[in-house]
C-alpha cells in the first residue's frame, strides 16, 4: 500500500523522477480518494514517523513501521511495545534470509 502513490504517479506521469517527493504522503492521498478508511490512511501515511499519526500506538501501525525498516525505539518504548521488537527484528531477518 506504501508504493500506490510512486505507481499511481508512475501511471498516469510516465518519465516523472518521485525523488524529493513524500512518498507516504502521496500513497494515502491516492488511497484517501479511492475511500480507503482513516485507520488504513493513518498507517500508509505515517509508517515512517508514526508519533505523527492520530494513533500512533496501534499495533497495526508499529508493525509496519518496524517491517518497513523503522527503528523509532523511542515511539516503540512509549506505545508499550519494546518487549516484541527483539522478536520482529529476527523474524525480519528471516524473512529477508
């Protein structure tokens, strides 16, 4: 869901450089037009900060955050999960193994 708005953008603009751009930002707008609900946009849209997000401690969020590669210790202590990173991170690695 992270990549709509790059392919969406790449669709409709062919040749058009996404750097510079908020990925993120540009993926929920997409998906907010086509009435995907808030919960949904809140993750797309914030994955990379997610103290930014209306929710920031859903576990919903979190998740992706960490399996997009984020490493926000600090948000992950203060949304009460730092006892499941250790876990995630190695199921992570497997993943990519």
């Amino acid at each position: 869901l992270t990549a709509a708005g790059p392919l969406i953008l790449a669709s409709a603009l062919p040749g058009r450089s996404t750097e510079g751009l908020d990925l993120p930002a540009l993926s929920r707008h997409f998906l907010n037009l086509a009435g995907l609900p808030a919960p949904l946009l809140d993750i797309v849209g914030h994955h990379r900060e997610p103290g930014r997000a209306s929710d920031g401690a859903s576990l919903a969020l979190v998740a992706v955050h960490v399996a997009s590669g984020g490493s926000d210790e600090g948000h992950l202590a203060g949304a009460g999960f730092p006892q499941r990173l250790p876990a995630w991170r190695q199921l992570l690695s497997r993943e990519g193994a």
